[in-house]
C-alpha cells in the first residue's frame, strides 16, 4: 500500500516531525510506501507531488492548522480515501490510524 500525507500544528516544530516520523514509522513496520510532507516553522518540506497524491492508496492528513495547498486532495476526499488526525494521534496511535486504513481498503 502506498500512504502519503501531510503533518502539521500551530508551531511548526515538535509534533509536526514527531507525527511525521511515527506514520513513517508505522508504515515501514507493514511494509508500506510512506511519504510525509510537513509544514511548519521551516516552510514546506518533503512536498508531495500531485503524482504522489493520485498514485497514493490512502492519504493521511495529521494536522491541528489549515494547510496550504489543501486542494490537491480533494479526489481522495471523494473517494473516501482521506482520514484527518490531530498531530497527536498520530504520534500516539499511529497503529490504529493504519488499522482504520486496512479496514477502509
């Protein structure tokens, strides 16, 4: 399965990397393709193609801010293919935001 998503809170710093890193994380453990775009205090980071986003199974959007370039994921709103996720979560229960994925398969 191929996950993309984006990470990102109101400073920019900790959560936003620490979320990042957990999916990633999360995803290498099930033999995933997962790549995190962040945005925070250092700009935009690890930017996801449009390419990205269509060829992605699901997409994970681990964010407690809006995000810039939110639109590009409409389709997979429509598709039911896009879970959103306080930063938090995501660095706590990243299993469980898989598992929510696997189940929506």
């Amino acid at each position: 399965m191929k996950i993309v998503g984006v990470s990102a809170c109101p400073t920019g710093i900790a959560h936003t990397y620490m979320a990042k890193e957990a999916l990633e994380k999360e995803g290498l453990k099930r033999g995933y393709e997962v790549k995190i775009e962040t945005q925070g205090s250092m700009g935009i980071e690890n930017e996801l193609s449009q390419i990205d986003i269509d060829e992605a199974d699901a997409v994970i959007l681990a964010i407690s801010i809006g995000i810039e370039g939110e639109e590009r994921f409409q389709k997979k709103v429509e598709q039911n293919k896009l879970i959103t996720v306080d930063p938090g979560k995501a660095i706590r229960q990243s299993d469980v935001i898989f598992d929510e994925l696997e189940k929506n398969k």
